[in-house]
C-alpha cells in the first residue's frame, strides 16, 4: 500500500498517495490549478508556467529530525518563487497557496504572454466554446493586452501534419502535449518540434505525415484550437452540436464513444453525425480512441443505404416483403440458414438466434476466427482493467497485430508493459507491438499451437508465465483461418487453465475478433461453420449484416445455389444484388443496442440520428418475422429484447439496462468543466458497461478441447502460401466510403520476403498477380523481411479473398497493370 | 606569479604531453588512482573551497560528493559550451593547456566513480574537438586513459561531443538532453544531475575551468589552494575582460582582485581614457552596476559582487564607458536572448520576444516613456517564472539598465 501524505490546500487537508504531484492533490480537492501543458496522463512538462502556486513545506529542526514549531504550529518555509503544481509532489505537512495575489499575478503574467502570439481567431475556430486557452482567459487573463496588436507575429493557419490533423501554426502554444502523446503513450515517435524560441513549431517527423493511427487524440488534448481534425474543421461550433453516448462498432475493444450532431443545411436540414469523440471508460479506453472509430462513421450517411425494401430487386412495402420472407420460411421451417455477424447488437442476434432455433433452423457465424467458446469459459474475469496490469504480470499477444486489429488494446498493453509487465508477443512476423515486448517469438507459420504448448515447460519464459501475478493472452487471427485460430485459441486456454490463470479478474482469454461483438454472437449461441458453400446448397439463406459474396467470388457461386435468399443489411452489396428480398436495416447510429466486447463487457449504445428512409433495426426485422410465424420475439423494444436475453441467457443472467448504465466516479477527471484538465474527451454519464462472468469464475467445469498439433497449413518447399491478415483501414463496408481515409486504405498489397520478390522478379511498389482456389488478382507489392520465404502476406477485405492459408501461385508483373 | 590556470603562458609547448608531464603532468592522477580512495580526491576537493566556475559558483566537493552511490554507472561531463557573450576561457584552456584540463576531468571521474567522461562542446569548437581528440589518443597511447589504469582496477574514457550551436545547451540539464541525441532543452529540476543525470544516470557536470584547477590542487593541497583569494571565494579565477579596454584579454588572478587593479593594471585603462560608466561581470546575463570610485575599489569575489547588486558569474568583465548608452546595450543582449530562447517555457519564449519590440523602439527612437515602463514591466513579469536560468538571464540587464540608468532611456526615447 502506497503511503498516505497530509498536506494543506487553501486551507483545506488533503489526504493523496506519496508521489502525487500538487497539481492532482488540488483536483481530488476540487480546487483547480489551471494548466497547459500538464496532462494527468502523461508525465509532466513543465513549461507553459500556468500552474505556478505557492509552495510551502515544514521547517525541520535538523538535530532532532522533528518539525520547527511556531505559536502551536509548525513552522512553514515558503519557497521564495512560485513553484509549478504540477512538477512538485505532494510532501507530508506541505502547505499550498493558490488563490494569493502572488499566484493571481503569475497567472495572469503567464496568459499576457500566451496572448502576444496568439492570433485571436476565436470567432473563427473550431475550439472556440471548448477552449482551455479562452476559458482560462475568461478567468485568470488580463481583460486587455499591452502588446501591440500590429507586432504580432503570422505564422502559417492551414498545415496538414498528415491529412487526417490540421495544424494553425499561430495558435500552438508550444505545450508539446500532442509530442509528449505520441511518444510516452503511444510509442511512436512521429511528432516533433523544429526550430526554437519564439519560431518554435510542431513538425511531422514521419512519412506519410503524422504517421499514426491514434492521431485523432491530439485534437482532443491540445488546449488551443493548433490541431484540428480534416473531418471536422470549420465543421460547426461545439455548443451547436447534441452529444449521444455510444459504443464504437468497428473492432471488439468496445470503445465508449460520442457522437456529435446537429441539423446540417447541406444535408437538407436533417440531423447528421458532425464528429466522433471518446467517452471517458478507464476499464475499456480510458480517454482514447482510434481514427478508425473516430473518422470511418460515414458509411451510415451513404449513398448506398438501403431505406426500401425489395423484392426480387424491385422496391416493395415492408408488408410485402415480410409476408414473402415468412410464407418461405413457414414453408422450409428447418432448411433455413441464419447467417449473421458480429456487426449486428447482441439484442439482433439473440432474435435471430431464436427465429432459427424456432424454426429448426440452422444458424452460423460469419467469421474467419473461431475460439468464442473458449472466452466465455476461461475468458477474463469480471473485473478485469488493462489499466492494473504492470509489475509481476504478463499478457502474451499471440497471432495478433493489435495495432492494426485493435488499436486501443494496443496502446494499453504497451502501456502496461511500460509499468513492468512482461509482455510476450509471438508472431510469425513483426508486428508494432514487438518493440514493447520482453520477449519477441518469431514462429514458423503452423507453428501457433507449438509455440504456446512450449510456454508450458521449464524454460524462463515459460516460468515467468506460470508464475506472474496475474496473466491475460490476446490470440487472434494473424495468419490463420477459422480452423487455425480454434486450434490456437484451444491451446492458449489449455495454458491458462494449466497455469491457474482462470477464473479471476486480470487473468484469462481474449479474442481479438474480427467484428466488434462477434464475443456477443457467440454468448448468443451462434457458431462459424468450416464448410459455408455446403451449408447455402439447397437452403433458404437469410444473411443479415455480412456481404459473403462482395467478400469471396467462391461464396457468390454457393449461393447461387440457395433456393431463396433474403438479405438485410444498411448498404447495397453484391449480396444484395443476389437477394429474392432486401431488407434494409438502420445503422446502429440510428438505434439503440448492447454489443459484448472482447474483454467479454456488455456496453449500451444509443440512438444518434434519425432513421434513414423505412429501416428497421435489426432485431425489430427478426422479432417481426418471429411474431409472424407464431414465435414470442420482441418486435419494439431493444431494451425489452435485451431483458428477454438476460432471461434467457446464462452468462447475462442477473444484468439489465439499468446495472449496463450505472456509472462511478473516474479518475483523470474529464468532461465539460474541466477541459483544461483532461481534454475534450467526453464524461461518462451513460455508463460502464458490466462485465460477464466466466464459467471459471462461477466454478463450473471448464471443458476444453483437445489441442490438436497442427494449426494451419505450413509452406512447402515447392510452393508459396497466400496466409490472411487483419489491416486496419481496409475496404469494407463501414470503412471505405470514408474518403478522409482512401490514401491510407490504398492499393491491395501484399507482403513478400525479400528472397521470394528477387526469385519473383519483383521489387516494392511493383506488381504481381496471384492465384488461388480457381480466383486471380492483382496486387502491389511490399517487402517485409520479418516472413517466411514461403508465404504471402494477404490483407484480409482488400478484395484478395484469401480466408485461410492457402496455396497460391504468384507471377511478377514486369508492366504495371492496373486491375 | 606563476598562473594555475594559464600555465601555458609560463611554460612553453604546455600542450605536448611530454612537456606536460615533465612539468609534474598526471602525477596527482596516477597518485589518486593507486594510492587514493574515491572521496579522499573528493574531500580534498571540498577542503580547497573550490567553487564552480561555469557562474554559479557552486562548492564543486560538495557537489561531487551529492552523486547517487545507489544508482551506477556514474557520468562525468565537462560544459565546454562556453557561450556567454564576453566568455573566452576555456576556449584558452583547452586550446593552449589541455591536459591540465584532462587531468582534472580524470581526476573528477575517479572521485566519483566514473568509467565515461563527455566532453560537451558547442558546435563552432570543432576546431577544439579535434585537438581534444587528439590529446585523448595521445594520453590513451601513454596509458594515462583506457583499462586498468596504473594497474589499478579503474578504467577511463572520454569522449567529446559537439553542440549544434545552441547557448541554451549550457544549461546543464539542456546538455545532458543533447548529448543523448535530444533536443537541447532543459528538465525540470530537481532531480538534479548528481542524481538523475546522463541517460537517467548520476552524473557530475562541471565547468571546464573548474576541472582545470583539481590537478593543481591535488598536487599542491588544499591549503595552497586556499591561500589563494579570499575566504569565501578561495584560488584564482580566469578573468575574461572585454569592451571598451585597451588591452582586453583572460587574466588568471586571485580572487579578491579589484576591477580597478583588472581594468587599470591589466586592461591598460580605458579606450581615449573616457570614463568607465558601467560595467558586466558575468557577461550578457549580468546586471549592470553603476561604476563609481566604491565600485572600482570592490574586490572581485562573489560575496563583494553582490553588495553592488550583480553576481560575478563566470567573471566576463565587460567594460562600458560614458560613449555607449545603455539602451543599445539592453538591445543587443536581448537581441542575443531572444535568438537562443529555446521556446520551451512561455515567459521565456514570449517575453524575449516582447522585449526585443521594445527594445527595437525604443533604442530606434520611436518609443515613448511608457514603452520603457512597460519594458521594465514585462522583465520583471518574467523573473521567477521561467523553467530554467536563461529566461531569468535575459532580464537582467534590462531590469538593472532602466533602474540604474534611467537618464540614458530618457535619451533615447525624446530623440
């Protein structure tokens, strides 16, 4: 237990942990010391001289080691000059003036001088209403500046650092906030400072600019209007816009999210989505999110929604439409197939999981990663914050790129490595993360089962293993299919079960998915299945939220074999195209719902903007068609639908959507007052989430299958293997119809060892072209000397449709070519 | 007298090492490594009262003895980045005595454990650096640096650095940034070096001048050191006199020296023998005192600077006479302050540049009176604010011009 100091602020005692700067001390008091460049999440700087306070300490008679007493009291020594809150830690009797004339003067000194550079543009900026630099103004500054108004120097207002974040030159204050980010909290390195003095200016250090995919975050923490989003500049003011709580739905992190809206001339007076800011949840994101989240929401104000429903691809009344789908249904009872995907809520698939079961039907998760039975067995435990995780624990990141699939659980096992945690990331090649990691494991691909089996066993790593404190594995789908990923995630539980790392909060399983609640669908009973072809033939397919034919020409042909297919999605796709009926869904900004993230934390999110034309949400569509064939579903209400769940479910048993809205106090504090402190970040008032307990933890028996040896496909001798993985900004449906992100998402290219592109003929940014299972394709060429000479590296949704490794024949391309 | 210091002015070729060696050269070093423990070189250090000579003017033993014993490896670094405006000395030194310079900083190293020494220069004494090199690789031919020295069980080597060219990488912990490939700006302080130094690590930083003194007193005793100058200031001190002076140069003299005896005796007086009006004992970053008979007759140590309200600093005497006004001299050092501001801390980075407008009109003679006031006022805005010295430097000339000499910004602003 750390120890417990006393010291005094403005007269008021405070008790706080050795070690905690004065800066923080103040703010548990509620007393603020106002402040630029100190971020309660970074180490402090020092340098924007806001915070200066006077600082006194008691005199300690050196002879007998005890404080100098004075009139009954002890006696305080003032440090002659104002000392800085947020550089000084608290010490046991340690006296704090904040409000004196002295410190009144220092403040006010210091905002005359951030003035005479600053262009006050206010009318003009984006921060302007959500400004630390004008709030703290308002309240400490001079109401006038001596400086004259012509000597201000110009700087440039419009310089992209990379062409998601803005800089304004003359509004930067130096505080080196978004520097300090990307160095101690991301790791990388890509923002600097050129030049010095009053010429002093943030740079981009890397090529392309601002090279990083937490970017976003800077425009959140900077105090002043200097770094604005390419999505939002001179987008609206922020005290137009409405905030609406939600949950991130584009990877299984489950980041708490807002949304901003308002009323929006150009779209035709209609409320739309301005932007999209974290929302504080310590235990999931603390205060960050990544620019996927935050950038690629455009997909719901496509032009390809679907707002009508068709029939045989003419538009139809939903009564049509819903009396074709369920005469079919009623007709075929048990030759009906669900195949839905983790995109949809848990409310979703637990009314399509029933329609299925009441109908005899089949239903089958639309996913390349298996491993979902395994996470609600020895998954983590109730609980569990990657934020304790340091000293004495481990987290092993096996067959997973987090940077790229999960981006927030990146930055949050880095950062528990940068506490002392041992991190062990294995791979068949290297990933961002490895840099962080005490132990680098470079596999042979086909060797993801041996590599974890040998963390059992005698060697250091293996002990260090066994024996830390606490212990969480991430297992993903680098490099692996549906098969690979099952046997790889069969053999990290065998692991965490073996070494009792099971059952408690800070220990266990977590699947890095390919979808944000594909952790839900399974809890809901669905399951991926090996052989999908087979499963379409002959059958009525309802595909909800998963496009299998835009994914791979192979799924277009199987079903052509299906007798009716009925498709429901928000966009138009080649599935749709393929459809005897579409029925069109409302996004999930437009609608209420619960997703289950990896850590296995059911989370709430809720409507933002209005429907788009006729949708419906999703488990309203399968509740409908449910009621029609004489099944109790819930057709209104995601909230009724999520207690009929809770009902029915095991591991939800006990929750409602009270306990998923509840909230308690966290630390840094954030929100609308307090922006100079913790940034734009949202408050949480709209709750935490509750974790699911495992069956470890309930005591139950954990059955887990037999780990078989072999987990994928290897490379032969005399051929390459085409092996699948995950980029971030690729060209799916939610992704690609952000233009901010085309240059990121860029060309399909795929990876060779330098060996391999010289036996090719192939050098980077040459072409190739590919062929495999009967497809071909062209691609960009990449090099990367951390793979096997015998595999291709394919980015998964780049229109490449390789789903598991596969054997594939690669020819260089002398001539460009584009396809 | 025979100098302490500038040596090579007494002996010639000072600067090889064999006639550096037969005039006694690295014989305190070779007798500390086989026949002294660590922190005997260091209490002798602290018996001769010698004190930093980069301006603070710190207890050099004292400081040496606050390194972390818990906490290894140990560094040593020499701030040979001597940038003050009216500083040449160690330039000098290094230039015309470098092994007595190496030798101290050798000797500073055994005393505190260290295994590596920097020797930080700034970027335009590249000339220096290759000199330095080469005396390096000469002493580690001779076996006077490497493993094993002496057959003892202690190793050394030193290394130099070069600067970008940056004032503000004479701060130490600025150094110690760019040293580590970083930007050159300063840390928060505490930690101090002595605790959290180089790469994280407890390090010693000291002036050049101040290493060149050890040997000699490692040699000779503390004693002999501190018959030497004045009880509080004790041995001698290379003064670096500039402006308007006939013979303007480095004088090695006794602490305690009066400015009259430095200016008068030394200098050879004043240039057309004007009348000395104001003088800078420690460079830009002085303030200016009024000179008058009292003035000309203080000894020049640190505690009798101070009755004149100025510190003695690195002892860069810069000698204003009644031809120069004082608000060209605050022009020209904010002018200075203002380019080497590193921008890290507001008051600093704004300031300056608030300042250099003012000084820009009112020395240009289109200020009025409130622009002095208001000068004065943003210096003092300033002080007690900044992250590190410099910014605190930068005002007080300006503070101490307008105060002491108000006649002369009345001037400048009616013309």
């Amino acid at each position: 237990m750390t120890k417990q100091l006393t010291l005094t602020i403005d007269g008021v005692q405070v008790t706080v942990p050795e070690g905690t700067l004065v800066v923080d001390a103040a703010k548990m008091a509620g007393i603020d010391i106002p402040v630029f460049c100190y971020h309660p999440k970074m180490e402090p700087a020092g340098n924007c001289r806001m915070c200066l306070v006077e600082v006194g300490r008691p005199v300690i008679d050196r002879a007998t080691g005890q404080a100098v007493m004075e009139n009954g009291q002890p006696k305080i020594q003032f440090m002659p000059k104002l000392e800085t809150a947020c550089t000084n830690t608290v010490s046991e009797g340690m006296v704090v003036l904040t409000q004196t004339e002295k410190v009144t003067e220092g403040r006010k000194g210091t905002l005359e001088f951030l003035l005479t550079s600053h262009p006050l543009d206010c009318p003009i900026c984006d921060k302007g209403g959500e400004c630390p630099l004008q709030n703290l103004t308002v309240e400490h500054g001079p109401g006038k500046s001596r400086f004259l108004y012509d000597e201000k120097q110009h700087l440039a207002k419009h310089v992209p650092l990379g062409e998601l974040i803005w800089l304004d030159r003359e509004r930067c204050i130096q505080c080196a906030r978004c520097i300090r980010f990307q160095d101690e909290i991301v790791g990388e390195a890509v923002l600097g400072f050129e030049a010095r003095g009053r010429m002093t200016q943030i740079i981009s250090l890397s090529e392309p600019g601002f090279d990083s995919v937490f970017s976003g975050n800077t425009s959140d923490i900077c105090p002043v209007g200097a770094l604005t989003t390419a999505d939002f500049r001179f987008g609206a003011r922020p005290w137009e816009l409405k905030a609406s709580a939600s949950i991130c739905s584009q990877c299984p992190v489950g980041c708490n999210t807002t949304f901003n809206t308002r009323r929006e001339a150009k779209a035709g007076g209609e409320i739309v989505i301005k932007r999209v800011m974290p929302r504080q949840n310590e235990e999931v994101n603390e205060i960050w999110m990544c620019d996927k989240g935050r950038f690629a929401y455009h997909y719901a104000e496509s032009a390809q929604r679907l707002v009508k429903p068709t029939v045989r691809q003419a538009k139809a009344s939903w009564t049509d439409a819903f009396d074709l789908v369920t005469q079919t249904f009623e007709a075929s009872k048990s030759d009906v197939v669900v195949l839905a995907s983790g995109r949809l809520s848990n409310e979703d698939l637990f009314n399509l999981k029933s329609l299925a079961d009441g109908l005899g039907g089949k239903s089958i998760l639309y996913t390349d990663m298996g491993g979902g039975n395994l996470t609600a067995q020895v998954g983590v435990g109730q609980g569990t914050d990657l934020g304790k995780l340091g000293k004495g624990d481990t987290i092993l990141v096996v067959a997973s790129d987090l940077y790229e699939e999960a981006p927030v659980w990146y930055l949050r096992v880095k950062q528990a490595a940068d506490r002392g945690a041992t991190l062990i990331v294995a791979n068949s090649r290297h990933t961002k993360l490895e840099r962080f990691a005490r132990y680098a494991i470079r596999y042979a691909n086909g060797d993801e089962v041996k590599t974890v089996a040998d963390l059992q066993g005698d060697s250091k790593i293996a002990q260090e293993f066994a024996n830390a404190q606490n212990a969480v594995v991430f297992f993903g789908s680098d490099g692996l299919g549906l098969n690979g990923s099952a046997n790889l995630a069969a053999a990290c539980a065998k692991l965490l079960q073996d070494t009792k790392h099971v059952g408690k909060a800070n220990n266990g399983l977590i699947g890095v998915w390919q979808r944000a609640n594909d952790q839900g669908a399974w809890e809901m009973g669905f399951r991926p299945e090996a052989d999908l072809a087979s499963a379409f033939k002959n059958k009525i397919v309802y595909i909800v939220g998963a496009d299998p034919a835009g994914d791979d020409p192979a799924l277009a042909l199987a079903l052509k074999g299906a007798r009716f297919i009925v498709v429901q999605d928000i966009l138009e796709t080649l599935t749709t195209h393929m459809a005897d009926v579409v029925l069109p869904a409302q996004a999930y900004t437009e609608r209420e719902g619960t997703y289950t993230s990896g850590e296995r934390r059911v989370q709430r999110f809720y409507a933002a903007v209005p429907v788009h034309g006729e949708a419906k949400a999703d488990f309203a569509i399968a509740g409908e068609i449910g009621r029609r064939l004489g099944l109790n579903t819930e057709n209104g209400s995601a909230m009724v639908t999520f207690d009929r769940l809770a009902a029915s479910v095991k591991d939800f048993a006990g929750l409602d959507t009270n306990k998923l809205a509840e909230v308690k106090p966290q630390w840094p504090i954030v929100g609308r007052g307090d922006l100079y402190y913790g940034g734009t970040t949202y408050e949480n008032k709209q709750g935490l989430g509750v974790q699911l307990s495992t069956a470890a933890e309930r005591g139950e028996a954990v059955s887990l299958p037999e780990v078989r040896a072999e987990s994928a496909l290897r490379p032969r001798e005399d051929q390459l293997l085409a092996v699948p993985v995950t980029k971030l900004y690729d060209r799916g449906q939610t992704v690609a119809s952000t233009e901010l992100l085309t240059q990121r998402i860029g060309e399909p290219t795929v990876s060779l060892h330098p060996e391999t592109a010289k036996r090719l003929g192939v050098a980077a940014g040459g072409r190739v072209s590919l062929a495999f299972n009967g497809l071909s394709a062209e691609a960009l060429v990449k090099i990367d000397d951390t793979i096997s000479a015998g595999v291709v590296l394919v980015p998964r949704s780049m229109g490449l449709a390789v789903r598991e490794p596969v054997s594939v024949q690669v020819l260089g391309l002398a001539e460009a070519k584009v396809s | 007298m025979a100098h302490v210091l500038l040596r090579h002015r007494d002996i010639p070729n000072l600067n090889q090492l064999d006639v550096y060696q037969k005039n006694g050269g690295f014989e305190a070093f070779q007798k500390a490594v086989t026949a002294m423990k660590p922190n005997e070189v260091t209490d002798v250090v602290k018996a001769s009262g010698l004190r930093g000579r980069g301006g603070a003017g710190f207890p050099t033993g004292m400081k040496w003895s606050f390194i972390d014993n818990k906490n290894w490896p140990h560094y040593v670094v020499a701030n040979a980045d001597e940038s003050e405006p009216g500083t040449f000395k160690d330039r000098e030194i290094m230039e015309s005595n470098p092994f007595q310079f190496l030798e101290g900083l050798a000797l500073a190293s055994y005393a505190v454990g260290a295994n590596a020494a920097y020797i930080y220069l700034r970027g335009e004494f590249w000339q220096v650096a290759a000199l330095l090199d080469e005396k390096i690789a000469d002493m580690e031919k001779a076996g006077l640096l490497g493993e094993k020295l002496f057959g003892s069980d202690y190793s050394l080597k030193i290394y130099t650095h070069l600067g970008a060219g940056a004032y503000i990488c004479g701060e130490e912990t600025a150094l110690l940034e760019s040293i580590e490939g970083k930007r050159g700006q300063p840390r928060i302080r505490p930690p101090f070096p002595p605790a959290y130094g180089l790469y994280g690590k407890p390090t010693i930083v000291n002036n050049v001048e101040t290493f060149t003194n050890v040997p000699l007193i490692l040699a000779y005793g503390a004693e002999w050191y501190k018959s030497m100058g004045t009880p509080d200031s004790a041995g001698v001190k290379i003064f670096s006199l500039s402006g308007r002076v006939k013979k303007p140069g480095n004088y090695e003299l006794p602490f305690g020296t009066t400015f009259r005896e430095l200016v008068y005796n030394y200098g050879g007086g004043i240039l057309d023998d004007r009348p000395v009006k104001a003088i800078m004992p420690a460079g830009a970053s002085s303030s200016l005192i009024v000179v008058d008979d009292k003035a000309l007759d203080t000894p020049m140590d640190y505690a009798s600077v101070r009755t004149l309200g100025a510190d003695l600093g690195s002892a860069s005497v810069i000698v204003i006479d009644d031809t120069v006004s004082i608000d060209w001299v605050i022009n020209k050092t904010i002018h200075f302050f203002k380019h080497e501001s590193c921008g890290k801390c507001t008051p600093c980075r704004e300031g300056n540049h608030w300042m250099l407008h003012l000084t820009e009109r009112i020395h240009s003679g289109e200020g009025s009176q409130n622009d002095v006031s208001l000068l004065l006022n943003v210096a003092k805005q300033m002080q007690g604010k900044c992250l590190c010295a410099l910014g605190e430097f930068a005002t007080m000339a300006v503070v101490t011009g307008i105060e002491r000499f108000p006649q002369d910004f009345q001037k400048a602003v009616k013309a």
